[in-house]
C-alpha cells in the first residue's frame, strides 16, 4: 500500500520581505509592511505596520500587478533606513 505524500509548495519569492507601498506619484509613501504568504496566484498577503510605533496593524490582500513600482526590502532595517532618508529634514 503506497502511502500520499503531502506535496509542499514553494513559496512566493517575495514572501518575508518588506516593502512601502507607493501613492499615484510614484514617490509618496502610503503603506509599510511585510509580505506574508501568496494567498493565491497572483495574491498576496501583507501585515501592515504602524509608522510611529513600528506595531502591527492591520493584514491585508494586494495583487502582485500593484506593487509593480513598490521599493523591496530585505529586512526591516533597510525599510527603515529607506523610510528616514525620504523624510522632510526639519
């Protein structure tokens, strides 16, 4: 008697990295996060994070076609850096 095999899929390559999400200019931060997992061909899961706190909020769904001109980051240290380099000095 064979005995099934669960098949493991592969995850999505941008899966554990993190990202800013982009306003229409191409240039405005809107969204901070971490992607989670593809929840579906083309689908992927993200968790948000706060900007003052860094927290976790909210997880939401993004089509992989509207991230097309999102910066990508390997770690969270990259995103922030990224993030303080874009800011306004005062």
């Amino acid at each position: 008697m064979k005995k099934k095999t669960a098949t493991k899929k592969a995850k999505h390559p941008l899966v554990g990295k993190f990202f800013h999400s982009l306003e229409a200019d191409r240039r405005t931060i809107k969204w901070q996060g971490q992607i989670l997992d593809e929840v579906a061909p083309g689908i992927l899961l993200v968790q948000l994070y706060e900007y003052l706190m860094g927290q976790p909020s909210n997880q939401v769904m993004v089509p992989i076609s509207d991230m097309a001109y999102w910066p990508i980051y390997e770690t969270d240290d990259e995103m922030r850096e990224a993030f303080e380099r874009q800011r306004p000095k005062k």
